[in-house]
C-alpha cells in the first residue's frame, strides 16, 4: 500500500512540476478558435435584436405599402403611404417603415427613399438603399 501511495505521490509531483515549466505550451488561437463550433460563434454575434414597433406601417412588408402622395411643408416633406388595408399615414425623415425596419432617410417632391440594414453570414452589416416614387398621374 505504502509503494502505490509512493508512486501517486510522486506522479503528482511529476504533474505539478511539468504543468508549471517552461516547456509547456498555451493554445492561443488569433482569431476565430478552430475547437468552438462556427454556429455557435455566429448565434453571439448575430442576436436577432428585438423590434420595437412604434408605427402601423411597421406591420407590413415594404412592397406592400404604396406612396401615394407627397407634402411640402416649407422646407420639409411628409409622404403619405398607403397600407393594404386601404389606411393612409404620414411619414417623415427618421421614421422606421416595413417589417424590414428601413429608416427613411430622405423624401423629396417625387421621392421617398429608404435605407435597410441586414448582417451577413460573416456578421458583416450591410446597407440597401430602396426608393419609392410617386406615381406619374399624381406628381404635379
């Protein structure tokens, strides 16, 4: 019994002393570390944000609403959508339309244009630009 204890005794020494030497080398992955999973790397960095919806219009997919009219009010423009229900709502700089979430960013007399956001497979954002024109027959 006393030469089993002697031998453990003297491994553990033998560990101790080894993971404590020079000799012994960290794993220090630059970059991406090849032994996590890739999915689980891509669930932290692309965490589906939560919506806030703060306008009907946010309710709809972006083709689905249509312009249908423009305000000049000095020198400020409000665009009026239209949903599929048939309901009109105005719309200014800033505002987030779409279930897409796409900022306006810009409305001029025969414009609204839009910015979306999306995050790509690498976690990369992306931007899009989308404009919706008013209709020839109610442009002045």
């Amino acid at each position: 019994m006393r030469r089993k204890s002697k031998i453990v005794l003297i491994m553990l020494t033998f560990i101790l002393i080894s993971s404590t030497s020079e000799g012994v080398t960290n794993y220090k992955p630059k970059g991406r570390d090849p032994f996590v999973s890739l999915i689980e790397v891509l669930k932290e960095k692309v965490k589906p944000k939560k919506r806030k919806i703060t306008t009907p219009l946010q309710l709809f997919e972006l083709d689905r609403l249509k312009l249908v009219g423009i305000l000049h009010l000095g020198n400020k423009f409000l665009a009026m959508m239209e949903t599929p229900d048939g309901k009109a709502y105005s719309v200014k700089v800033g505002m987030l339309i779409g279930k897409e979430d796409a900022k306006v960013v810009k409305i001029t007399l025969d414009k609204v244009i839009l910015e979306k956001s999306y995050i790509d497979f690498f976690g990369k954002t992306h931007k899009i630009t989308t404009i919706l024109e008013l209709p020839l027959k109610r442009r002045f």
